[in-house]
C-alpha cells in the first residue's frame, strides 16, 4: 500500500486553562482582545468546581467569580474553555494578527505571569485526508490485539457503530481518567451521520486525536 502524509493536518482541538488570580473580564480584554459587550452572563456551574457564572461570546466559554486564595492573595480566578469551534475561532483570532499558536501561550505569560495559569486539557487533532490513508482504524486494532504499540496504558477499547449498511470504526488506547488517551475514528462517516452528506462527497477522511490533562497537557 503506498501512502503519503501530504494530505495531513493538525490542529488543535480542546483547549481549557486556568488563571488563578484574575477575572474574567481580564481574559476577555488582555489576552482575548474581544469587546465585552460581544459577552453575555449568566448563573453557571462546572462539576466539582465553584465558579458561579459564565461569561459567553459565541463560542468562547469563560467561568469565573470564584473567590480563590493563592498563597497570600485573594483573587477571583478564570477558567477559559475553547472546544472545536472555539480553537477555531481562536486560530482565525492568531492568523488575522500574523501569530501562531504559540504566541498565544506567550501572551498568557507576558499578560498574568508563568506560574499565574496553568492547562487542564488540550487536544491535538491530526487529519489524514489522504485517498488512501496513513493507516485505517482495522490496521491499527489488529496492532492493538497483537499487542504491537508502546505506550503507558495497555488498555485499548475498539468500537463499530451502524453507519448505513456498513460499520463505523472507533479505537481508544488508554482510558479518560488518565494523563493522556489517544482516539483513532472514522471522520468522514460521523461527518456524514452528522450532515446527511453523501460519504462520496465529504471524501477519504481519518482523525487521530490525543487528549492530554493536567501536567501532560
């Protein structure tokens, strides 16, 4: 089988951060740059967490009102969730100021200090739209049963829904609760489920995603 990586993309997918001693309002118009009456607030809540509202502009989620103490300093502390729209929006943010995604992390740095924010989640999504891919979820579970992939966790969970007369494919190696997991699936076809487009029009279509938490992310 010839295959070829030119037809591959990444991206970022998820990306949620923490800053512990600013508020809301400070991310939307140091770091952000976006007017605040783009915003609307309302009463909110995250599991296990004790922010009380959540400022919203679209696709951009920020929580906040939450009294925190870091060592001395009282502060209200701002949780930024960007999913998939979200990282998009951020990236068309990057490209129309001639940055990368990397000067954003610089940015969190220069606006509140290095130890002042930290990653609770961020996903890297890798696209294969090559005709014929880098490799297909099969070829990767049967990997997987043979045991032949080195990584932290030795799980691995392989799952066919119904997609027309045919099957959808989607494999996990690792588990949720851990530091990382990686999810290998069939994007044209849950596309496809998801549009009502023809899969002949969305085309060859594979992603690989890794979830990375906390200290890894």
């Amino acid at each position: 089988m010839n295959t070829t990586r030119k037809a591959l993309s990444v991206k970022i997918d998820y990306l949620a951060i923490v800053f512990e001693t600013v508020t809301a309002w400070e991310v939307i118009n140091q770091l952000l740059k976006v007017p605040e009456e783009c915003f609307c607030v309302r009463e909110a809540h995250l599991p296990y967490q004790t922010y009380t509202n959540l400022y919203q502009a679209g696709c951009i989620q920020i929580y906040s009102d939450c009294e925190r103490r870091v060592g001395n300093i009282y502060g209200k502390g701002a949780y930024l969730i960007l999913k998939g729209e979200g990282c998009g929006w951020l990236q068309e943010h990057l490209d129309d100021q001639e940055k990368e995604i990397a000067d954003f992390f610089k940015d969190c740095i220069s606006c509140f200090g290095k130890d002042n924010f930290h990653l609770t989640r961020l996903d890297i999504a890798i696209d294969d739209r090559n005709e014929v891919p880098y490799f297909t979820v099969g070829q990767l579970h049967q990997k997987c049963r043979k045991r032949e992939f080195v990584s932290k966790s030795r799980s691995f969970h392989f799952h066919e829904s119904e997609f027309d007369e045919d099957v959808a494919k989607t494999l996990y190696i690792g588990d949720r609760k851990s530091d990382i997991m990686y999810r290998f699936y069939e994007k044209n076809k849950e596309q496809a489920k998801k549009t009502g487009q023809l899969l002949a029009e969305i085309g060859s279509w594979n992603r690989t995603e890794i979830e990375l938490h906390d200290e890894v992310a």
